[in-house]
C-alpha cells in the first residue's frame, strides 16, 4: 500500500482520511441498522420457526400461499411485510443443521428477534475486525488497517448485509475465531481442536464462502476439525430428517432446490455470467485447484492463499454484492509492517485491487448495479483474481524447496 504509506507521512492528510473515512462508516452503519429493523428480509426467522416446530420449511419454501393456515407466530412474520405492501415468501436454502442455529432466535417474537439479531450482526462486525487484526493483519501498520476496517464498513456491501438480516457476518466471524483459535496457545491440543471444529461447523451457515475458505486448514494440516465440523452436519441432518419423516437424501436436496430458483439473481459469479447449469463445471474444476493449492503451498504464505481463497468463495457459486464487504479482507496480502516486497504486493496488483474495492463498494451502487457496471467490474475482479491465482499456483509448484 505505497499510496497509503505515503499518505501516513503527512499529519493532517492522515487525520482528514482516517475522519472521512470514520464519519462514511457511522452513516453507513445508521443506515443500515434502520433497514435490518425494518426488513431484515434474508433473516430466515420463518424458515428456522417452521423447522422448530416440526414443519417441513422446504415444502413451504414452494407454496406461494405460505402466509395461509399458518401458525400464529408465523403469520406474525408475514403480517409485518403483508401490511406494509410488501411480499414475503419462505426461502428456506439452507441445511436443516444450519437452520438450527437460530433456534434460540425463534424463541423471540418475530420484531424483537429482528432488533437482537441486528445488535449480534454488530458485535459480529466488531469482532471480524479485532479477529481479522490479531490472524492476517498481525504484522499491518495500524493506520492501514484502520483504513480497511473503516473501508468495509462504509461500503455498500456491509450496509446490505447489515439491512437484509444476512448471515454472512455470522459465519464470517465464526471462522475467523476458528483461525484465531489455531493461532493461539492458550487452551490444551484437544480443546482447542474442539473449539475450532464447533466454529468451523457454525461457519458453515454461509457454505458458500466458508466452505472454500475452510480449506485454509487444510494448509494447516487440521484434517481432524475439518472432518468433525463436517460429520456433526451429517449425523444432525440424519436426526432432522427422522423427526421430519423424509429421508436423509431429501433434506440434503430439498434446501439446494430452494437455493437453485436464487443462482441467476447473483453479482459478478460463474453463475450470472455463464447463465448455464454447465457453470459448475469450471466451478468444480477450479475448486480441485484450490484444493491442490492448498496443500502444496509453503509456510508462510497464509495471506496470499487467505485472499485467494476469499476471492474465489464469492464467484465459485452464487452470491449477491452484500457477501463482498469480506474483500477488504484480501488487503492482507498487501498490509506487511516492514513493506517487504513480494510478488503479490506490487504496485500494479496494488493499484488493480484498489479499483475493484472501489468499483464494488461504492461503484456498483452509483450505476443501480445494471449491467454494463457488473460487467466492467467483473472484467476486473476475475483479472486480479486469476492474477494472484497464478502467483498461489507457483508458489504452489515450488513447495517447501
């Protein structure tokens, strides 16, 4: 970040950024607390609700009616859209082991579970940021982080992950403690193993950033946690689909039913540009790859292959612009306290990502998202993106010589 240092050097520029920057994100926060009070749309309140109850979410997810004959809570839910004008239908796209974990929020009525999930979005926030301080940007200069933090939470994406009650924060902030945790030595080997499976398993909430990002530990030789956060899913899937009366099949495949009818209303991913089912193909290929990656790639490599992994999660599969505030997090690859020179860092890839992070927080809302502005921010997300690919590949390639 040669700009940045540079700017560092004088006083008062550092100040003036430091406060505009401080003043974009209290407004962006504001206005994105309002929304989540007032919709909170992708919350899946109703969905989990349903589950909890031992109602087939899934088959609700498909009936356009869903706000008849329904019980009293859940009407509820639907009422505080319907009365307003607005539509709301179930879309239940997640596992019912997933569903699970807002079961506590089903014990609040239907606003007041809306109003707690939004002050646990903001601690999530908060935390993101010390985690994301004390794992991949240990070693940043503390004015280059402030700047990133504060870049993430002024811009668009954060705003709309806050106000439509997504859960990507949620599973953000349980992996970054799972890497946290792997960091640290302050609990027993068998301890901290549990404790970073359980986090790796709430992550999974948002599988489809978590789950690319969680072959991390795969470069860290956690094949033990990995295994357990994805076997507790399996063995809890199995007891859903007994109390449910399905078959342990149909509760894997019902909720990606339900995520397929979502997979071309995406941003910039595989999905939106290709605009065929054969979009998986590519996916699948360059998931292999990431794979690969991470197990070949050295020590002392955590950040170029974090922010590989980062972009790759938001374009393998479907994901609307609110899941890229977690670009910010790619700056790690560039925030090194003694500005060590690395092939990753250069200027140009300096420049080309500061472009994207510009271009997606803030240019994509200027132009309503249309078109034209996701293809020219596509064109630059993928360029960077199989760029720094390219240099993870041959570091790859080179091992531990």
């Amino acid at each position: 970040m040669q700009l940045l240092r540079r700017w560092k050097d004088n006083r008062i520029i550092r100040i003036a950024v430091l406060v505009f920057l401080a003043l974009a994100a209290a407004v962006s926060i504001w206005q994105g607390a309002r929304n989540a009070v007032e919709f909170s749309q992708d919350f899946q309140w109703d969905a989990a609700k349903a589950l909890a109850e031992g109602i087939d979410p899934y088959e609700l997810s498909h009936d356009s009616n869903v706000s008849n004959a329904l019980p009293a809570e859940l009407a509820e839910f639907y009422r505080m859209f319907t009365d307003r004008g607005l539509k709301q239908e179930m879309e239940a796209n997640q596992f019912p082991s997933l569903l699970m974990l807002l079961f506590p929020m089903t014990l609040f009525d239907p606003f007041l579970a809306k109003v707690i999930w939004l002050v646990l979005n903001l601690l999530f926030s908060a935390g993101i940021i010390i985690l994301l301080r004390k794992t991949f940007f240990e070693n940043a200069d503390i004015y280059e982080y402030s700047v990133v933090a504060l870049l993430m939470l002024a811009g668009t994406p954060y705003r709309n992950q806050l106000g439509v009650g997504q859960h990507t924060l949620f599973a953000f902030f349980f992996f970054m403690l799972a890497v946290y945790l792997d960091k640290t030595d302050k609990n027993s080997g068998f301890v901290r193993s549990i404790l970073i499976s359980f986090c790796l398993f709430v992550s999974y909430f948002k599988y489809t950033l978590t789950g690319v990002l969680a072959l991390y530990f795969l470069y860290r030789k956690r094949y033990k946690e990995l295994a357990v956060s994805v076997a507790a899913h399996v063995i809890l899937t199995e007891v859903f689909a007994l109390r449910l009366g399905k078959s342990f099949l149909y509760m894997i495949k019902a909720p990606l039913d339900v995520a397929s009818n979502l997979a071309s209303e995406g941003g910039i991913d595989l999905g939106v540009f290709i605009k065929s089912p054969f979009c998986y193909i590519p996916a699948f290929i360059i998931a292999v790859l990431l794979v690969i990656i991470s197990v070949k790639i050295p020590e002392n490599n955590e950040c170029l292959l974090f922010s590989t992994l980062v972009l790759w999660s938001l374009i393998l599969t479907y994901h609307r612009t609110y899941d890229f505030f977690v670009l910010s997090a790619v700056s790690a690859v560039f925030c090194t306290k003694d500005g060590t020179a690395k092939e990753e860092s250069t200027p140009a890839m300096f420049t080309v990502y500061a472009i994207l992070l510009a271009a997606v927080y803030f240019g994509l809302r200027i132009f309503n998202e249309n078109t034209g502005s996701k293809i020219v921010v596509g064109i630059i997300y993928y360029s960077f993106t199989v760029a720094l690919t390219y240099i993870a590949v041959k570091r790859g390639l080179k091992g531990n010589d």
